[in-house]
C-alpha cells in the first residue's frame, strides 16, 4: 500500500522513477506532488493548515507565510531524487546529465488563481543539450511555454511553437 508517512511515499515515488530511467522503461514522466484543491495537511512543514485553503491567503502576511512553508517542505524532497539521479550512471555519465527535470508550479498568485510568473526550475542537462546553471527571470507577460519551447528544441524536438509561446527562452 502506500505509505502513510508523505516524505516515505515521495522518496518511493522518486525511487520508482529512477528505477525506470535507469531501466529505459521511460524516457518520460510526470509525477504531481500534491492535487491542487488538496486539503491534505503537511504536519512536517511545521504548517497546521490544509494545503488548499492556505494557498488562498488572503494576502495577510502570516497566512503567505505558511503557504510558504508548505510549498518549501514540498520542494525539499527534490534534491533527493537529483542526487538519486547524480548517483545513477548512464553510459559515459550519469542520469542527472542525461535528464531533464522541472519542477514548478500552475500559479503564480495562487490566491487569486493567477498563472502568471509561475515558479518553475529545471534540473539536469538533457544530454547536454542545455547549458545549466543560469536563473532567468522573465519579463513581466513572458508565457511559461517559451521556456517550455526552449526546454523541448534544446532537446532536439523541433517544434515551431508551443501553447501560446511567443519566442524560444534560450536556456
């Protein structure tokens, strides 16, 4: 069944994953950490709030405060399946170089369910395809899906646009 404990269901998860990479099962996956309209609580986010109702804040500064909390207890679990990728060889390398990894989020102003200037990081050189080890930060109106179509030529699919893409975010 599935673990009680969240962390230990995540840690599985990611587990999973790289297990199947490293397999070549996939090339592709997509794994959502928690459902948007969840009003499952974080205990170890040091949050007694449900997940749902502290991303409609209100504004007040507290209650951003936990959302913070419990969008930061989410991300922490990331670099755990980064180093389980680092650690994974593939071929001359390892998975982490040969993979590329996002992580964000479908609100920028999840309070008033804004989806503009959402968070969103990528992890991994995707065979070397992408440089790494830049932070961009796009100008206000700039759609997610230009670094989606950045992401995906660098990758070498070639695609005129994506969604409603403007321009190719060089990454």
């Amino acid at each position: 069944g599935v673990p009680d404990d969240f962390a230990e269901h995540v840690k599985l998860m990611f587990d999973l994953q790289v297990l199947a990479y490293a397999s070549d099962t996939t090339r592709v996956f997509s794994f959502k950490m928690g459902r948007d309209g969840s009003a499952r609580v974080y205990p170890e986010s040091g949050v007694r709030s449900a997940f749902h109702p502290a991303s409609h804040h209100g504004e007040r500064e507290d209650r951003v405060t936990d959302f913070m909390k419990i969008n930061r207890y989410h991300v922490s679990m990331v670099p755990y399946f980064l180093k389980k990728l680092k650690e994974t060889p593939d071929g001359e390398h390892n998975l982490l170089d040969n993979t590329l990894v996002i992580y964000g989020s479908p609100m920028g102003n999840s309070n008033v369910h804004n989806h503009k200037r959402c968070p969103l990081f990528l992890a991994g050189h995707g065979g070397g395809s992408l440089k790494g080890n830049m932070h961009i930060k796009a100008a206000d109106g700039t759609p997610m899906a230009n670094a989606m179509l950045g992401a995906l030529r660098g990758v070498d699919l070639e695609l005129d646009t994506f969604g409603d893409s403007s321009a190719e975010m060089n990454l």
